[in-house]
C-alpha cells in the first residue's frame, strides 16, 4: 500500500500569521485532507529571542478562524532539541560530520583574503579531514556536516521542477553550535523525518534550503520528502507583500469582517487552479486540490476578487452558521455581542440581508433596522422624508396596518392600494416607510424589514414618525 500522506505547517512564532503563510498551511491542509492524511503544526520556536507566546497564541488563533484544523498535538521545535542533538552525534559518529575548531575570526580572515583575492568565499574548513590526535585539548568547536565536493545535488522539485545545484557550492554547514545548540537546517529536516513527513510544501524562498537539508536525509539513510515549494504572493503592483499593499496578518482580514470559507476559497485561487473554477466549497477544493495545478509564478493579491468570492459565500452560507461567525467577528472587534432576541430577528431576515453583503460590517449595516432600538433617530437625509405631510400619510396608514394580513402579499396589497388611493406612486410612499422603520434612505426593502421586525414593532416604529414633530 502507498505511504500515507503526511504535511505539515511550520511557522516561526515571532510575530502574526502572515497571509502568505496561511496560504501555505491552507495548500498543506487541502493536499491532506483531499487524501486522507494527516496535517501536522509544528512551531519552530528556536529563536528564543524572537519567539514570544503571544506570536504562537496568535498563529492558532489565526489557523482556528481560517477552520485549518491540525492533527495530533502541535510540536515545539526548542523542546526536540536534544534529539537535533543526537543526530548530530551520530552524523559525527559515522563519519558524515566532523568537529571545525575554527575561530569566527579565522573564518573572517578567510573570507576577506578569498573576496581580496578574487576568489569564492565559500569558507572550507582546514579540520575536515583532520584525525582525533591532531584535535586540539579543551578548545570550543562545531559540528558540521560533511558535503560532496564533487558531482550535482538535485532537488525534484513538483512545482518548480528539477533544480540543479554543484556540489562544490555547497558548504559544510554547521549543524551544533559551539554552545551545543542545534541550527535551523538540522531541526528542520529531523522534525521533518520523525514526523513522518512525505510532501514539504512551502514558499519558494526556502527553495535553497531544500538542498541543504537533503544532505541530512542522505548522511542518515532516510527517505526523501517530496518537495513543492511555492511561489510568494505579491501585491497589486506586482511586488513582495508589504505594508503597503494593505493587510499582512490574518487576523486583520478577520477584523476588516470577511468570511472565513471566504478566504479559504481565495487564499485558494492565490497561485492554483482548477481549470476556470473560482467559487467552491471546501468539499470540492479537497477533492480538486493538487499540487501540480500550483503555478511557478507569483500569484497578486486582489481585494476585488476577495470580496467578490466572499460575497458569494455569505450569499451561500447556512444561517446558523453564517450568524456564528458573524459573534465571532464581533468578539474579535470588541464589539456587543448579538442579543438572543436580536439573533432571532437576524435569523428570520437573512434572507433578505445576505444578498450583496460583501463582509460582516456590510451585512451588519444592511441589518441596522434590527440592531437599532426604538425610538429611531432618522438621518438627515431620512429625516427629509418626515415632513409634516408624509407624517399624515403614516397616521392614516398606521391603523389599516395593524389589521393587514401580515405576509407580504397582504401588506404589499395594502400599501399599494393605499397609494393609489391618494393618487401616488408607492416609491413616493416607500421613503417615508423606510425612515420610520430604519431611519435610513437606503434599506431593504421596507416589506421586507416589516416582515422581520414584526406587526407590533412595526406598528410602534410607524406611530413614533407619524407623531415626531406634531
């Protein structure tokens, strides 16, 4: 039977989840799941520091909002150190490393005569091939690994295809530090191994390390992972994500109010694809997903196509759910959670509220005839509509209401009838409604907000602009 397959996320916790890095770990979770395997977290917390608790803290968090759930318990690479240890020793032990007792100084020199004398400052260490009797008593040293002289490495690479690298411009890079510490390039690639890892899929920027870690896989005897490295996300204008370009961390897409399958279905669409394909489900992207539809060049964010697919997902999203995530988008904001009576009302208009409501505070907005208490305060431009005549018509409106059959055809029926009576068109009509009910100009429709706010509160809205000013 095939291996099963194995990925995993692998985020430095010195700082917020950038959304490149969500990206990534989305593609980890799609490719797993789609297959039935497993998605692992592992911190790399090494650089102690850097690393702050409230950096990890804001990585699960970032990764529970986007629903990338990780199997088995997240690892911490700092606490693995002893085995990065261990396989060291071992690498020493058997011949593929080797003690350097080189100063910095000596390094430095080095490099300065090789840059002075035209040549690669490619540091060679003169203790590579030196036997245990010529190692010096009590003197601090390093391990490094032994690499090729000679010959090509080459890393098979599933997005970027085959990268050939000579040998003899790789290092014997250091694997312990003088300190006894473990370098990044060993956790990695032992984390890796031991987590049983089978597909590394990451940014392109770490495209060069492949080649050192795969020494590491050679030395011990231990299977290749296969590689995917993709390409970065850029902004609008065609260069590296920065400030510049607008949101950097997930958790400033959560508070700006987008849906999360929203943003899964985007983050998606960022560098792959599925023919002509941009809205899906999560069911579909897993099914979909592979990483040989990934593109070699970098993909460009655009905020026009993530409100777009966002919008198409609040349109989509089964209520309860949709209302869920909308709590959780005021919590995040420090804003009043929705009342059980207000989420109730919430419930029965979403019908009406979600169409063309791109993020959270524009379904909130658009909800404002709910979330807002008697007695309304009408804006200026609303207010406009409640002059002394349009009060009158609601007077006399008012009480034909309050016996109306109370669907919408019936109150339809009625307020139509209505305006022809008093030879009127019903948009004439509507404006002084829409106040009353919302104090707004621009609402639902005012059958709609009638039907979710109820005949009594309905009734009480009306009555309170028929008789404001009197």
């Amino acid at each position: 039977m095939a291996t099963p397959v194995v990925t995993r996320f692998a985020p430095s916790p010195t700082g917020f989840l950038h959304i490149g890095g969500a990206r990534t770990a989305l593609f980890n979770w799609l490719y797993a799941r789609g297959r039935g395997g497993k998605f692992l977290l592992r911190i790399e917390d090494t650089d102690r520091a850097r690393s702050t608790p409230e950096a990890t803290q804001a990585i699960l968090d970032g990764l529970a909002w986007l629903g990338l759930d990780h199997d088995d318990e997240a690892v911490s690479q700092f606490a693995r150190a002893e085995r990065h240890r261990e396989v060291a020793h071992q690498l020493l032990a058997e011949g593929h490393a080797y003690k350097c007792f080189s100063t910095q100084d000596e390094i430095e020199t080095f490099r300065d005569t090789a840059r002075a004398e035209g040549r690669s400052t490619l540091f060679r260490s003169p203790w590579r091939d030196a036997t245990p009797e010529q190692h010096p008593d009590d003197s601090a040293y390093v391990i490094r690994i032994r690499a090729p002289r000679e010959g090509v490495t080459v890393i098979r690479d599933v997005v970027q295809g085959d990268i050939t690298i000579r040998n003899d411009q790789l290092d014997d890079m250091v694997l312990l530090r003088g300190d006894g510490t473990p370098v990044y390039m060993l956790a990695v690639a032992v984390d890796d191994h031991d987590m049983g890892v089978t597909h590394v899929i990451r940014g392109d920027d770490h495209l060069n390390n492949a080649a050192r870690q795969m020494l590491i896989y050679q030395a011990m005897g231990w299977p290749l992972p296969a590689y995917a490295h993709i390409p970065l996300i850029h902004g609008p204008d065609g260069k590296k994500l920065s400030k510049r370009h607008g949101a950097l961390g997930v958790e400033e897409y959560h508070k700006m109010g987008y849906p999360a399958a929203g943003m899964r279905n985007y983050l998606a669409r960022l560098g792959w694809s599925h023919g002509d394909d941009e809205f899906f489900t999560d069911a579909q992207a897993q099914d979909w997903f592979d990483i040989t539809g990934i593109g070699k060049s970098p993909a460009r964010l655009d905020f026009k196509k993530l409100e777009n697919l966002c919008g198409q997902h609040i349109a989509a999203m089964d209520d309860a759910a949709l209302l869920h995530e909308l709590q959780g988008f005021l919590a995040v904001t420090g804003q009043t959670p929705l009342s059980d009576a207000k989420v109730t009302l919430m419930e029965r208009g979403m019908y009406c509220l979600k169409e063309r409501a791109k993020t959270f505070p524009e379904l909130l907005d658009k909800a404002e005839f709910i979330l807002s208490e008697r007695p309304i305060v009408p804006e200026e431009k609303a207010a406009a509509q409640l002059d002394g005549v349009s009060r009158g018509i609601l007077n006399e409106l008012t009480p034909q209401l309050q016996n109306a059959n109370w669907t919408r055809d019936g109150i339809e029926t009625l307020a139509t009838q209505f305006a022809e009576t008093h030879g009127m068109k019903f948009g004439k009509l509507a404006g002084p409604i829409r106040a009353a009910l919302a104090g707004r100009s621009a609402t639902p429709s005012v059958f709609d907000m009638m039907l979710v706010l109820g005949r009594d509160e309905s009734i009480a809205r009306l009555t309170d602009a028929a008789c404001g000013g009197a």
